[in-house]
C-alpha cells in the first residue's frame, strides 16, 4: 500500500494501480486495496472498473460513507439513472462529526445532486398525474402529493404515538381532511364571539389561569424542564378532564354552547377538554406526543399576533385567525410564537371519527378504570 501512494505521489497513475492489482489479485480480502484501487481507476479515467473495485469494498463495509460518496459520483458520471439515489444512501450514513476539509465539496455536491433528485421525482409524478387528468379533490391531491415526498424522501412518515392510550385500526392522519368535521365553519364564524368571550374570562379577578404543564419535578420528563410551571404557556380551562372550570365557563356561555354541540370524549378524571392557550412572546413549545389517539384535537385561531407556526408530523402552518384545524396530537408536533405578543387560541378534543359509539363507550369504560394506574391522571 505504502508502495502505492508512493507512486500517486510521484503522478504515476500505471505503477500505482499495478501495485494494488497486484494486491487485490493476492489479498481480495483487504477493503483497504479495494477502496484504493477503485480511486486510481477512477482517477485513470475507468470509471466502471473503478466501480467494480468499490462494490467490492462495500462488500466488506456496505454503510462506508465515503465509499458510498464516491460510488454515487461514479454512477452521475456513467450518466446511470441510479444515481441520485445512490447520493441519498450515501448521505443517510453521514455522520454528525467534523469532516475533513478536502470532503466539503463531495458532500456539497453529492446534497444539491440528491435535492434535484427529489425534485425531478417529484415532478415526474405531478407530470404523469396531469398527462392522465386523474381527477383529485384537494384533500386527495394531498395525500398523492405526500406520497411523492414520501418516496423522493424529502418528507419521512409519522406514526401515532401515543404515550398512554392507543386504539388499534385508527387512521392516522397529521392534519385530519376538514370534509370530516363539518362543524368547522361554525366555530370559525364564531371566532369574534369567543374572542371577546376570552379577554372577559382573561381580565375576570375570578378566573383560573394556570401554567399549561405542570409535572412533579421528580417525574423523568426533560422535554417540559423550562415549561413546567412556568406561565410562559397558559391555560384558561374551560373543560379539565371531565368538568366543568366553574369560574371560567361561567364568563364563556356562547362557547359552552358551542362545546356543548361537540362529540366529546367524556370520561370521567380524564376528558372531555377545552380551553384557551396563551404562549407568550419568542417562547416555543418543544416536540411531543398526546396521550390518547382515539381523541382528535381542534384549534381555533383566536389572537395571532404574527409568525406563529404549528408542525405536527411533516407538515408546517402557520396560524390564521379564524382558521381551525383539526389535528392527532398522538403524531409528533410542536409550536412557536415568533413576535413580541401574546398568542391565543381554543384547543378542545372531539372523538376520532372512526369510532363506532360502541367503541366509544368501551373505550370510556377502559379508560376511566386504567387512567389512574398508568399514571394519565
């Protein structure tokens, strides 16, 4: 080997891949020679032996970042429409460590390849949708549309988790298709009425405004260290766990109705829930997961000061005043108030949509008689 290097430092390309010809031919079961030897074919202008030599040592090490680097780069010359695949493998094996310098340009290379890649993927199936006029209405054009990020890997997929309670057969959806929850509209229309609603109960002496977490602080939950307690993110409840907030519902009567017209889950210590959160200005809440999926979650928008945005799973929106949504919070997701104001909205649960009402009741059975053992209480 040594040998070798001696010759590419002296410029003479034909002694060095004699030498590691001759060292493959005597020791192929050295990845070192494999991986040298692929770099002198490459560098003599044979890039499909210099490709052969590298399968060989992938062999032995099929993760070996620089191997794969240097393969996908082989591949985008030999004009192989594998290529920019071969560039999206060999970034997954990217380490977060510093990389030497003389790597930089492969890499940023290899990333642009892999983004016009995705996007070239992606544009083909939109251009092959609208060559068959597939006739799409938007929610579905979504979905087919996810499916394509999904495959060019720009998206990856979420699963519910929830940390509690999980229903199996649910389906799982980041953002839930509004069709499903024709109720929305009222609670948009209603968006100025609950909005004064709010600043009554908001200004009342006799309201309960509350830290929104609040966890022992011997219970092993880091995520919520600078939340816990802290009234950076507040909550007016209007509905905990099954009652009423008598002081807040009370200052809130055309919302309660509005709520009273809602499937909710009423279980007992556990739901039904609804209230007003308030994040304060720059203030984040971190990633997590709900504890429940057979429960969805409504948002209605009711003071967004500016860039406050909500990310549950892969997809990212930005509140709008009046703009609900409903969403399983047992799918990762996390929000951040941007501005220098406060920002508020309605949160409460509605039942998934999939459940029977004997499920529902089943579920309310199972649920109230576990709660407190697990520790969801």
């Amino acid at each position: 080997m040594a040998a070798a290097d001696r010759a590419l430092a002296a410029r003479d390309l034909a002694q060095a891949r004699a030498i590691l010809e001759a060292g493959v031919a005597s020791d192929p079961q050295d990845p070192a020679y494999w991986q040298r030897l692929a770099t002198v074919r490459h560098l003599g202008n044979a890039p499909g032996q210099a490709l052969a030599a590298l399968d060989r040592a992938l062999e032995f090490d099929p993760l070996d970042f620089v191997n794969l680097l240097m393969r996908a780069r082989i591949l985008e010359q030999l004009k192989h429409p594998g290529a920019g695949e071969a560039y999206g493998n060999a970034l997954a094996q990217r380490r977060p460590d510093p990389v030497p310098p003389s790597l930089v340009p492969a890499i940023e290379r290899a990333q642009a390849a892999w983004a016009d890649h995705q996007r070239a993927l992606e544009h083909r199936v939109a251009a092959a949708l609208e060559a068959k006029a597939v006739d799409l209405t938007p929610a579905e054009r979504s979905r087919i549309e996810r499916l394509a990020s999904n495959v060019s890997r720009r998206t990856r997929i979420y699963h519910s988790e929830a940390s509690h309670f999980h229903y199996p057969g649910l389906r799982e959806r980041e953002f839930h298709d509004r069709a499903a929850f024709p109720w929305l509209e009222q609670a948009e229309a209603l968006t100025t009425t609950i909005t004064q609603e709010l600043e009554a109960v908001a200004s009342a002496p006799e309201a309960e405004l509350v830290p929104y977490v609040q966890y022992a602080s011997s219970e092993p939950l880091a995520q919520w260290r600078a939340l816990n307690h802290n009234r950076d993110w507040t909550a007016i409840h209007l509905l905990q766990r099954g009652a009423a907030i008598a002081p807040n519902a009370a200052l809130c009567p055309q919302t309660m109705a509005f709520l009273g017209q809602m499937e909710q889950p009423w279980i007992p210590g556990c739901g039904a829930n609804a209230m007003f959160s308030m994040l304060a200005p720059q203030t984040a809440i971190p990633s997590h997961c709900g504890v429940a999926n057979f429960r969805l979650v409504c948002h209605v928008p009711l003071i967004i000061p500016g860039k406050c945005w909500f990310r549950v799973g892969e997809q990212v929106r930005d509140w709008q005043s009046g703009q609900a949504w409903v969403f399983d919070d047992t799918i990762e997701h996390e929000a951040v108030n941007e501005t220098d104001q406060l920002r508020v909205i309605m949160i409460f649960d509605v039942w998934h949509p999939d459940l029977s009402p004997a499920e529902r009741a089943a579920i309310a059975v199972a649920v109230e008689a576990s709660a407190l053992a697990v520790g969801a209480l």
